[in-house]
C-alpha cells in the first residue's frame, strides 16, 4: 500500500525530507574528502599542499565546467595514501550520510587516481570495503562499492585495472565510469563493459551530464548498463526520453553538482522537476558533496525549494532511490515499509 504524501502540509515538508529514508547512488567517495581532511591527511602522510590553509583551499572551489572541478578534485586525492586513509575517508562520509537519513549507499571510488600515483588497489579496496562494513555495524547504513573507470584514459587501461581488482571481487559490486566526457564516448568502453558483464558485475556509467545524448544511447545499447549517471541532457532528445521511462532506467541527477560546474545557471532552471513530471525514474544525489556545497539533505531541501515540487514528489525521489539500488528484494521491501511508515507520521 502506497503512502498518502499529498494530505502533508506543505510547511511540514523541509522536515519531511530531511527524515525520511533515502538511498544515495551517486557519490564518488573521493569527492566526499572535506578540506580539513585533506590537510589532515597530508600532515599525517609528510605531503606539501599547494594551500597555506582550509580556507585557502575552500577558496579555490569555484568552478565553470566539469574539467576546471577533475583538476582539482584530483589534486585533493593526492593526500591518500594508506589503508586507513582511505577508511578514514569514508567513514566520515558514512557519518554525514547517516545524519541525513540515508539508509543505503552505494560509494564509486577511482582506483586509477591512485595506483597511478603508486597506491596498490588493495589498499584502496581494503579501507573502503571495512569502512562500508562498519557503517552497517555502527550506523544501520547499508553500503557497496562500485569501481570507476576513468574514461579519460585508455580502454587497456581499464582492463588492468579490472584484472588488478578481480582478486577483491567480492568486495565490489558493480562498475562504472566517469571523469572527463565530452570526447570520450561510452562506446570507447564497450569491451571491458562487456567482460564486467560476462563477470556478473552491476553496470552503470555517467552520460549526458555534459555530453550529448547520443552519449545516453550507447551507454544503454553498447554498455548495456542499468542506470545512467547524471543524464539530465537526456531532455534533448524525446525518442531517448521514451526509452528511459518505458525501460525504467533511473537516472541519477546531482542538482547542486549541476549548478557548481555550470550545467544550468541556476537551480531554478534545473530540469529535474520536468524529468520526474515526464514519468522518468529519477533520483536525489549528492556527486561530490566536499565540491559542491552540500550533501543529500542539501541538495534535497535546495531543490525542492528552487522548483516547487511538493511531498508527492519526495515519496517518488525516495521510492526510486531504493527500487533504483541494488539492494536484494527482502532488504528493498523493508526499506520501503520504513519510507511508507516516514509518510504516515507525518500525516
Ligand atoms: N560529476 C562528475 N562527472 C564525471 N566524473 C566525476 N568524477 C567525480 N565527479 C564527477
Ligand atoms: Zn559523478
């Protein structure tokens, strides 16, 4: 039975999102590492930052596209360099997520930033997977990892990297693939997608953030994957935006990383709101919430105030997250009784 959203008065609705249950799908990991985190983690490691301060740092958040933020973003990665930073890493994430009422979440992490720089993927692998064990344990936040290919690189060099993952199969679920777009279509992937595939690994891939929507259609039909990150350009193109509702393939849109890096000029001019009326299976994310300002709550509260969407929305935002996730049937069933239950407490 289906929560009756629309009898909650509209004053009651930043709470509402703010306490109901909620899935996150898209967070790089790397880009949840908060400036004081980084100088910790460069002080602990002996590394030489660039800035004088925090504050400093902050300062040089300001971005215009998607390359002017990867520059940076990178950068920061640098301070990375054993186990526990990176357990470190996500456990703080895991601990604003939960303060947000995230239940579940599924963490990208790119291991290339770092065995290039001479980390083994082990000790990547490893501090993120305790860290998404010990969430469950000490927060009731159910979490998987899923490891990106950076699609500014070579095709071979996403294979190495999956041959060098392969050993902590069992320890992520899925693959993706970001970083730079525009020139680096999807279709440039298509033979280390389809050994994920064969593998049996989830597939998903961001298109259609920057890039056009031919991007969406060869993430679909050549990757073959199950959701598409970001996609929000999907709009364009009416005959894709049929296939994404008919097909269910949820999209998960990031409004504050949309406005950061200049995608629309304002969040009032966001499309997420058009997405959702269109019957698309859309979901609330944060990106890279260190970056951009703001973590799933923000970017909620935000949105909703920006575009005028009302609770009716919020239950289909946080209904698709989980129906969105990869979570298994029972632990979908239960999260949903814990959304419907939100929605009737607060009737
Ligand atoms: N928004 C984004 N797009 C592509 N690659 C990313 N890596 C981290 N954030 C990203
Ligand atoms: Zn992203």
């Amino acid at each position: 039975m289906h929560a009756l959203p629309h009898t909650i008065a509209p004053d009651r609705l930043p709470d509402l999102l703010r306490l109901m249950p909620k899935a996150e799908l898209h967070i790089h990991i790397e880009g949840s590492l908060e400036p004081e985190l980084i100088f910790a983690l460069a002080q602990r490691n002996g590394i030489v930052l660039p800035y004088a301060s925090v504050d400093e740092l902050r300062s040089a958040y300001a971005f215009t596209n998607l390359q002017s933020f990867l520059d940076i973003y990178y950068a920061g990665a640098s301070v990375l360099i054993q186990e526990q930073d990176f357990y470190d890493m996500a456990h703080a994430y895991f601990v604003k997520a939960a303060a947000d009422n995230v239940v579940h979440a599924e963490l990208f992490f790119d291991p290339q930033t770092h065995t290039a720089r001479g980390v083994a993927i082990e000790t990547v692998i490893k501090g993120l997977h305790r860290a998404c064990v010990d969430a469950q344990a000490e927060l009731g936040v159910s979490a998987s990892l899923i490891l990106c290919f950076l699609r500014h690189l070579s095709e071979e060099k996403a294979f190495e990297t999956l041959e060098q993952a392969l050993p902590y199969r069992d320890k992520f679920i899925g693959v993706g693939l970001d970083s730079g777009e525009v020139g680096n279509p999807p279709e440039k992937f298509a033979r280390v997608f389809a050994r994920c595939r064969e593998l049996g690994l989830h597939l998903v891939a961001h298109a259609g953030e920057e890039g056009p929507p031919a991007y969406i259609w060869t993430a679909l039909d050549v990757l073959k994957v199950e959701r598409i990150d970001h996609g929000v350009q999907a709009i364009k193109d009416p005959a894709l935006m049929q296939r994404l509702a008919q097909d269910r393939i949820a999209l998960t849109v990031c409004p504050l990383s949309n406005l950061k890096l200049c995608v629309f000029p304002d969040l009032a001019q966001h499309n997420l709101r058009q997405l959702l009326d269109a019957g698309l299976a859309i979901t609330i994310n944060s990106d890279d919430p260190a970056y951009f300002g703001g973590y799933m709550n923000d970017n909620f509260t935000q949105t909703f105030a920006a575009v005028g969407m009302d609770a009716e929305h919020a239950y289909t935002l946080a209904r698709n997250s989980f129906e969105a996730s990869f979570i298994d049937k029972a632990t979908l069933g239960h999260y949903i009784g814990r959304l419907d239950a939100c929605f009737e407490s607060f009737r």
